[in-house]
C-alpha cells in the first residue's frame, strides 16, 4: 500500500471526527453550544482521535493476521469427549 492511499484512507476516517468538532463549536447543536469551555472540547477530540485510531489499529491487525495465514494455524481446543 502506497503511502498515499494510507493518507487518503487516515483523511477519510478522521473526516467525521472534524465534522463533529466543528459542529460542537457552533451554535446549532441541540442544547446550544454543545461545551461549556475548551477543555471540555479538547477532551472531546481527543477521545475521538484517539477512538479512530484504536479501531483503525485493531482492524488491521485482524486483516494482517488473515492475510498471513494466522487464524489458520490455530489448534482446535480438546473437547470433553477425547478423554
């Protein structure tokens, strides 16, 4: 994979999370503005970054681990009956 795609693909996954911060900064959020100061908001993205990043890491561990033949190669548990 070039780098990119990989740059495409991070902008396309963090895309919603800019479009959520700056719906929180305006006005048009249910309740008026959404955060009371900016270290509320600053948590707020920062769990978001950090929540996209985690999945994004997770799941291509899981596409890697497929890919090479991992899952393959795992032992099947003895079941009760091999006693």
């Amino acid at each position: 994979m070039s780098r990119r795609s990989i740059y495409l693909l991070l902008a396309i996954g963090l895309a919603p999370v800019v479009l959520m911060g700056a719906y929180a900064l305006s006005d048009l959020g249910a309740f008026g503005r959404s955060f009371p100061n900016g270290h509320a908001l600053a948590a707020f993205m920062i769990g978001a970054v950090l929540t996209v990043l985690l999945s994004v890491g997770l799941f291509s561990l899981a596409f890697f681990s497929a890919r090479r033949g991992y899952d393959e190669r795992v032992i099947e548990p003895a079941s009760e009956d091999d006693d």
